[in-house]
C-alpha cells in the first residue's frame, strides 16, 4: 500500500491511536480479506477484541473498511482504499481462503444494465452488488494440503 496508517487516518480527521495503527498495519499487510479472528491473531493480542471491534466501527465509518459475511456466516473484512477496484470474492469450501476476484468491465457492464432493470421493476434502489464464487482451491494451494 502506498499510503501509511497515520496519513489514513489524519486525511480522514480521526485521531491517531496506537490499536487504530496496530489494526490498519495489519489490515495492509494482506491481500485478501480477512476473518476477524485472523486479523485478531495477526495481531498477536496487543489490541483487546472489544477494541478491535471499535477500531473496526471506526475505519467503515470513514469508508476504508468493508464488512461482508461469508458462506459459512463469519464477519469478513477487508480495507477498502481509494486505489482498491470494485472486485468480487471466490470461497474456498476446504480451506476457508477468500480471493478477490475482478470481472471484466464488459461484464460488469451488462451486470448494471440488469441491476437497472431491477431497480425499475421493484421500484428499488440498489446501492452495491457482490458476487460471490463457492468452490475449493486447487492442489497448488498450500493450505488445502
């Protein structure tokens, strides 16, 4: 990432913390999205959980931080930065692993057509859309071995 904990937060006027650095370092650090209980052992315990997920509240607040459940109903979060495309998840059924995944601009083209009509049909505002992939990883994957 090319930005620095403290200059996310400073950019968005909220006050510079030790657990708010310690959460954003670790959540730059991966490139994929993450369960909580994996952001709260990387970690290592040096924030309290309760803290965490203030930290947590705090950063989707400012909209660097996007929450979303996944297949297996476990809170999933990943930090969201202005360099961060508009992307989509793949599930791995064996190992938990979730991969961002970008669609080709031609389909998510035809993707807003479709959320258009939706919304006319239903007289329904959509604000965002997910898709999401289930399956297993490859062999190549070593946490599936």
């Amino acid at each position: 990432m090319s930005e620095s904990s403290r200059k996310i937060l400073s950019d968005n006027n909220v006050s510079v913390t030790n657990p708010r650095i310690l959460v954003l370092e670790a959540l730059m650090e991966s490139q994929n999205p993450q369960t909580i209980d994996d952001l709260q052992k990387k970690l290592e315990n040096k924030v309290a959980k309760s803290t965490l997920y203030r930290v947590l509240g705090d950063l989707k607040k400012i909209n660097v931080l996007h929450e979303f459940t996944s297949p297996d109903n476990i809170t999933v979060v990943e930090l969201l930065l202005h360099d961060t495309e508009h992307h989509h998840h793949l599930f791995c059924g064996d190992c938990g692993e979730i991969i961002d995944v970008s669609l080709s601009n031609e389909f998510e083209k035809l993707l807003s057509v479709e959320i258009k009509k939706i919304e006319r049909k239903f007289n329904f505002q959509i604000n965002d859309h997910r898709v999401e992939m289930f399956g297993t990883c490859t062999d190549q994957c070593s946490n599936c071995k």
